[in-house]
C-alpha cells in the first residue's frame, strides 16, 4: 500500500476515534483520561505486536535508544500524548462537531512545520489550500 492508501486508513480510522470517544465519555460513566489508557494499551499491544513481526528491534543496539532517531521518537510520544489528551478532554467536555475541526487544524500546523523546519517547497496552491483550511475550520466551528 502507498502513502495514500495508509492516510485514508488513517483519517477513517481517526474520524471513528473522535466518534467513539464521544459516545464513551458521555454518560460520564468513564473519564476522558480512563478512556484514553484503555485506547493506549490497545495501541501499544498492537504496535509491539507489529514491531516484533517485522522485525524491527534485530538490528538495534542499546546505543539506538539515545541517538538523534530516538529522541526525535521520544519528543513525538510527548508531542502525541498533549495532543491525543487534550482532543479526549475536548470532545468530554464540548461538541464534537466544534473541537474535530479546531482539532483538525493540526492539519495546517503540520503543513506549515513541514515548510518551515524540512524545507519542503511551498505553492500558491499549497498557500491556497491552508488559507481555505483555515477559512473552513473558522466556518464549521464558529457558534
């Protein structure tokens, strides 16, 4: 499968999390944060799993562990933890259909990273499609 493919995957499978987080949390019966354990051991089963059968760790050395690679790894799983934290509180707390899409400007942030820090070239088009990600987003979710 190809970048695409994997992204799409991707998208759908976030837009069920935004969904499911919403019909978990609401009765109040289960915490955001109680939610978010549940979904990250999950994620980490699944991920070990993964890592194990391609065979990932059999050339790596503990000198692998704390090198540029891993602690650029180490910054996403900070980065990853604020940012899949603060969507499960958001989404107990407000409509879903207000912090998908002020969520969903990580969209934009991103694009913008990627211009500034890895140098990938930027398009009247790309600038376009930020500018109208922007504009769509302050649509949606303005009350």
């Amino acid at each position: 499968m190809n970048y695409i493919t994997w992204a799409l995957i991707g998208m759908v499978g976030y837009s069920f999390t935004t969904l499911l987080v919403k019909l978990s949390t609401r009765s109040g019966q289960l915490s955001s944060f109680l939610v978010l354990a549940i979904a990250c051991v999950i994620t980490f089963i699944c991920a070990v799993c993964i890592t194990i059968a391609r065979g990932d760790l059999q050339n790596l050395s503990p000198k692998d562990f704390v090198g540029s690679s891993a602690l650029f790894a180490y910054a996403t799983g900070i980065a990853l933890t604020v940012a899949v934290m603060s969507l499960f509180r958001a989404l107990s707390l407000g409509p879903a259909s207000i912090v998908v899409p002020i969520y969903g400007m990580f969209i934009v942030g991103g694009a913008i990273l990627g211009i500034l820090f890895l140098h990938e070239p930027i398009t009247m088009r790309k600038l376009a499609g930020i500018v109208l990600a922007i504009i769509s987003i302050v649509l949606i979710a303005k009350k």
